[in-house]
C-alpha cells in the first residue's frame, strides 16, 4: 500500500490522505524470490572438502603391533600428519612411540621418526586404497636384537584403507599392514636387524 497526502507548509493536511493499493506484479515476486535465495546461500554452510584435496592437511591417529612372528613382538601409537601434496597423493611425516618383547635381551622402549609418501591409488565417495613407503629413524633404550645398537632406520612398505565413519563424514576409519625393519643400515660392526610385519588401525580427521 502507498498512502499520498499533499500539505501546506506549517497547516494542516489540504487534502485527506489517500491510499493506492499497488498490487503485486510476476516481477515484484521474481525479485522477492531472488532475494530470498541469495539470503539463503549465504547463510548456507560451505560444503566440506572432498577427501584427498591438494593442499590439505589430515591428522592420522593410528595403533599397531608389530611382530616377527618368533622371538619378538611389540606395539606403538603413531600419529600421522598427512599433507596432500596433488589430488590423493601425500607426504606424511610421522612421530612414533612403541616398545618390544624379545627373547633372549632387555625389552625396549622406542621413539621413531619417518617420513613417508602415500599415493591413494583407488577412491570411492567414502573409501580410499592406498599404498605407502618411507624411512626414518629410530632409538631404542636397549638393542634390538640384542648385542647390537639402540640407534636404528626403520624403512617400511605397506598398503591400507580408508572408511568414512558415517556415509558423507569427513572423519574416517583407517587401516593397513606394513613391513617393518630396523636395522643401523652398516654403520656399526653388526648390521643385524629386526624384520617384522605390523598390522595397524585407528582414525583420520581432517584438520
């Protein structure tokens, strides 16, 4: 509605007020409609990044044990900090904490470092095949074997999968198996290692 009056300065109105009713017109409703839209997409929350973006970063929680399958066998926590270098391929450094039980010496407690790439080479909407590979290095508070050297790299191999917790969640179950070495690579008169096979599961979150 629109109300017209006409008035004489410093006096009452001349004319009595009159309403106009101005209807509502196909374009009056197309630009309500166009602003209640933008509106809307504005306050809409963005949409969440596609796992496996470049130039993203994920926060890898994982828990493992690790084995040879005879004389020793121990476990770590590891926490991944996965960057996504191109489109579901990575480089990830890696801080590790762990100990073992062997045969035959003292049982060691482990802090290791690794750098590793990892390529998810099959992708679905919610999962991820992946395979990785790396080295770092590793101290042991007692040899491991024993009678050799506590300072150790550790190369490892191994492949393993992502799951969404949830259809659409950017939060996700990941898993794998890896070879596991620890050797000092010759730079000691004894060069004698430790090969195992460590099988690993915990959460990815984005971050």
């Amino acid at each position: 509605m629109l109300t017209c009056a006409v008035v004489a300065h410093g006096s009452e109105p001349l004319l009595n007020p009159t309403r106009l009713s101005i209807g509502a017109t196909p374009l009056s409703f197309a630009f309500v409609a166009d602003e209640t839209t933008a509106r809307s997409a504005d306050l809409a929350p963005s949409l969440s990044t596609a796992f496996g973006t470049a130039d993203t970063w994920r926060l890898n929680l994982l828990g493992g044990v690790i084995s040879d399958f005879s004389t020793t066998t121990g476990g770590e926590f590891r926490a991944e900090f996965e960057y996504f270098l191109i489109e579901r391929f990575s480089l990830v450094p890696v801080l590790e904490l762990g100990g073992f039980v062997q045969d035959g010496g003292e049982d060691p407690l482990m802090v290791a470092g690794a750098l590793l790439l990892r390529w998810h080479f099959l992708a679905g909407e919610d999962w991820t095949i992946f395979a990785d590979a790396g080295c770092g290095l590793a101290y042991l508070t007692a040899d491991l074997p024993p009678d050799t050297n506590s300072i150790k790299f550790n190369p490892q191999i191994g492949v393993g999968f992502t799951l969404a917790v949830t259809p659409g969640s950017e939060a996700r179950l990941m898993g794998g198996v890896r070879w596991y070495h620890l050797s000092n690579a010759r730079t000691a008169s004894s060069n004698e290692g430790f090969d195992g096979a460590e099988a690993y599961l915990g959460l990815s979150i984005p971050f």
